[in-house]
C-alpha cells in the first residue's frame, strides 16, 4: 500500500530539551513490519514504514531489543549488544533506519537492557567457567547453604526461585525473570563501564537516547538478605513473586550512582534523552531518585496504567500528583499500553463502548504533563487478541496458564491492508496470528475514513504539537470526582483546559470550566456546557495568539 501522507507540523516554541513534551512511538519490530517474508517484522520493514510514523505527527520512536539474541524472551536476553539478531536484519539496516528517520525529523531511541544478560553471553559463558576467571564476578553468584537449597527466598518474577544452580560452579547463580537471564552484577564498576561502553556504541551510531529496562532491577542487596512477606491485600496471587515484598533482591540505594554515570555519558551527545522503566511498589519514589536533578535521567514511566483493570478520574489525578511542577523533579513519562501489558481499550470499556471510549482515551494521554508513550497500532484503536494456548509464545504465559495473562494478545502484528494477505504485515506465515478482529481496524480502511481513530489521533497530535500549554505547561487537577476529570495546561500565549467524562453516561457540565472559549477539539458530541458519555474537549482559555 502505497499513498501520499499528510506531513507532520512544526513544534510550537521547540527548545534544545526536544523530548520535553515529546510523543514517543513504540515500535515492537517482531510483529511491525516484515521486509523479507519470514513472518518476523526487522529493521527494514520499520524504515518501510517510517513515512507513516512521521505522519502521525509523533517527535519519536523507541524500538525493542533487536540485538542478538537466542529469543527466550524475545529479545530482552541479548547474547551480544552490539550485534543485530540476523532475523531482524543487519547492523547496516540500522544504520539506514536512522538515517531515513533523520530525513523525517523522528528521533530514534532504542531499549537499552542492563540488569541481565542472556545465558549465551559471552560474558557469561567466561563467568561460570570458573570462580577465579577474569569475568568471574561480573553475575551474581552464590553458595549453595548447607543442605543445597537456594541461597535465599528471592523469588523470580516469571515463576519459581530467583536461583539456578550451576554444576561448572558448584554455586547458584541469581535471574530476576527468566533463568536464561542471568544477573548482571552491576556492583562492579567493570560491568558498569562494559555497559557504559554499549551505550557508547549505539550514541556513535545516531541514535537520540535510550529506553532503560526494569532499571529499578539493576542492582541487588550483597548480603543477600531474605525478602519479607507480603501483607494480604485482596491481591490475585499468580506466582510465588507475589508472595513477597521485594527488597532485597533489586531496589537497591547503589542505582542511582551508575544512573549518574550513565547520564553524564548521553547528555554529552546532543540532543539526547534518556527514560527509565520503573515498576513495582517503591515505583513512584523510585522514578524521582532516578530522575531528580540534572546529573540523573530525564524521565521515567511506571506501571500506574498499564495494568489498571479501570481508569478513573482518580487513578490519573493521583499519578498526576506523583510528579509535582517543582524544582529538582524529573520530567515523567506516560504509557496506557506497551508490550508486556494488555490494550487498555479491552481491559477499561465494554465492547459496545470501545471506539467512543477510543476518542477520549487518547485525547486523556496527550493531556498529561509528560511524554505521552503510545504504543504501535494504539493510534488505531487496536483489542487485545485472544491467542490459543497450542500457539503461545510469552514464556511467562505458558508457564503460568491460564492466571497470567498472555502478552502475545497484545504482540500481534500490526494490521495494514484489511484484504492483503495477513494485513499486509507478511507474506510468509506470521509468528503470531494476525488479529481477525483487528482487520477492521487496519491502517488502509482507517486512511480512507476521516472520522477514524487514525484521523482524529492525527489531529490531536497536531494540536498538541504545536501548542505549548499541552506540550510541556504545568498541569493543574481543578476537578476530580467519581467520572469527572479537569485539568488546566498553562502556555505561553494560552490556558487550555482538558474536560472528560469518564463513564458510560452524561455528566453535568462543571462549575469549574466556564462554558466560553474556543474550543481546540472535542469527541463524542461534547459542547460547551454539554458533557455526553466519554465526553472529552480541549478549551483555550484567554486565548492571545
């Protein structure tokens, strides 16, 4: 499918600090774009399709791991960070894909994973040779106590104990996730300078900045104390990770001074950015220390959607209020979806809603202060796909069936042409079934339609663009209840107010938005003092430009 697309347009009051107010455009390349008919999307297949990215309007793209790598969690085990997976192409396909993303004015960031390796590593394959080698403290090994258990209680978060035992050894060797992935002991400022070295590597090579993997991971408790129980708290229970309160086994105080060592190195690249991943209970406290003041990240997202059975005025009200406008505070970053966690649209609205819910939901996230993330097909309005078990590829998955929910659902791939053959992602059989339902919503059919999801997700971003009240202004909350949702961006030349109605029925238009101004966008029928079901507008207030 060929066709002309509309240019994106210029950022309004666009500073050195790029990414501050940036729309970040997650790419997973196994299931975007496949160039060679091998059912796997690759680096050429993305560079095919960067045209359409750059037309969403979007500053950027994040890519997943495309490293080399034997795939047991599809990529997030590297082998080699400097290599690209043959699946996904050459080291030159990338160096082309940023080029051309450098022609369209997209930024290119990549994940960076730096809490573990993959166990064919070379680095790894030299660390359990033996206890005395010249890598050999570069993982987190361990004796065995004294009748062979585990060195602790460490749990890991896939399932079962955080240790696996090595006969090379004779000692355990600890893995937060899967035990492909063996702990990197970042403690040793040698792994720390290997790591600073890759990153190295892939700056010299263009690209703008980096997405850090489960950064709060990196780092364990040396004494390898036990991790406390955790309090009941209603919580569904799936793994033995839930059981725990996990303080010991990552979190610990010692990140934040490889964070600064890490920073020092991007920000002496131009216009470079740097976000963490940051999950779990301590996330909020843990995304500030990571990213307060200048010699620290520039932003980081947790969890606080992603895996939100329900939005509620409240839940963004308080993930709002986590990340006050004041001096020494990072700047944070949003995601409603990624691909660990389920479309929101499946999770937050029932079936006959999901395309009014669409609108407003993606006029909320261009609302926060911060970077909105948006995930590849989110733009579209794409439903988690329900993917049978005799096809599952998530290990996490299979492992833990049917409790934990798959994340191939959210991995299928991207849907472009609604007749071509397997949506025009591939010719050759995909690696996870192409979305039947999904079909529907695919790129062309939505092009052809300007009352689509596409369209109006176009539009917003222009808006949001080229206005910097919504890019980067501070965000005041004037009105928080059980379905409404108000808050107020400041700019330079406007006040632009965000009103939503988050429910399945009309609300009272609110005392604290006078029905005058101009009126930036609005969906779902909302008016000036009208507020339908899933109502959402953007009013400027003292408009001066």
């Amino acid at each position: 499918m060929k066709q002309d697309l509309p240019s994106a347009p210029p950022v309004a009051g666009k500073t050195a600090e790029w990414w501050r107010g940036a729309t970040i455009y997650q790419i997973y390349p196994r299931s975007f774009q496949d160039s060679n008919d091998d059912g796997i999307g690759d680096l050429a297949g993305i560079t095919s399709r960067l045209d359409y990215i750059a037309s969403l309007g979007v500053d950027a793209i994040w890519i997943s791991p495309f490293y080399a790598s034997p795939m047991a969690d599809f990529g997030y085990d590297i082998s080699d960070y400097r290599a690209v997976d043959p699946i996904f192409g050459t080291l030159a396909d990338f160096d082309a894909l940023v080029a051309r993303a450098r022609e369209l004015d997209l930024k290119v960031m990549i994940d960076q994973v730096y809490a573990h390796t993959s166990d064919q590593h070379a680095w790894f394959a030299e660390s359990r040779s033996s206890r005395n080698n010249p890598r050999a403290d570069w993982y987190v090994w361990a004796d065995a106590k004294v009748d062979g258990s585990p060195p602790n209680n460490w749990q890991s978060v896939f399932g079962g104990p955080s240790w696996r035992w090595d006969a090379r050894r004779g000692q355990y060797y600890m893995h937060n996730f899967l035990a492909e992935q063996p702990q990197l002991n970042l403690h040793n400022t040698d792994v720390q300078q290997a790591l600073l070295d890759v990153a190295k590597f892939w700056l010299d090579r263009g690209v703008s900045g980096f997405r850090i993997d489960a950064l709060n991971f990196a780092m364990h408790d040396p004494l390898l104390r036990n991790n406390p129980p955790a309090p009941e708290d209603g919580t569904v229970r799936t793994r033995p990770f839930d059981f725990q309160l996990q303080v010991y086994n990552q979190s610990h105080e010692d990140i934040v001074g490889f964070i600064e060592r890490l920073q020092a190195l991007i920000a002496s690249y131009p216009d470079t950015f740097s976000l963490a991943e940051v999950g779990g209970r301590k996330a909020a406290s843990e995304m500030k220390a990571f990213t307060q003041g200048d010699e620290r990240l520039d932003s980081a997202y947790g969890f606080n959607f992603l895996y939100a059975e329900k939005l509620t005025p409240k839940l963004v009200a308080e993930a709002l209020e986590d990340w006050p406008d004041t001096p020494g505070t990072g700047w944070p970053s949003w995601a409603f979806e990624n691909h660990d966690a389920p479309r929101a649209l499946s999770r937050w609205c029932e079936p006959s809603e999901i395309d009014a819910f669409a609108r407003m939901k993606a006029m909320l996230l261009l609302s926060l202060r911060g970077n909105p993330i948006l995930y590849q097909g989110e733009e579209l309005g794409l439903l988690q796909d329900e993917v049978p078990f005799e096809m599952l590829q998530d290990p996490e998955a299979i492992a833990n069936w049917p409790l934990t929910l798959s994340r191939d659902g959210v991995r299928t791939p991207l849907p472009w042409e609604a007749e071509a053959q397997n949506g025009g992602f591939s010719k050759g059989s995909p690696w996870l079934p192409v979305s039947a339902q999904n079909l529907n919503r695919a790129v062309d059919r939505q092009e052809a339609d300007s009352t689509s999801q596409l369209h109006l997700t176009r539009e917003l971003l222009r808006l949001r663009r080229t206005n910097d009240a919504l890019r980067s202004g501070p965000c005041e909350v004037l009105l928080c209840d059980e379905t409404r949702l108000v808050v107020r961006r400041k700019g330079t030349d406007r006040t632009v107010v965000g009103v939503f109605n988050i429910s399945a029925r009309s609300a009272e238009w609110p005392s604290a938005v006078v029905p005058e101004g101009t009126v930036l966008a609005a969906v779902n029928d909302t008016q000036l003092g009208k507020l339908p079901a899933w109502g959402a507008a953007w009013i400027a207030e003292g408009d001066r430009t």
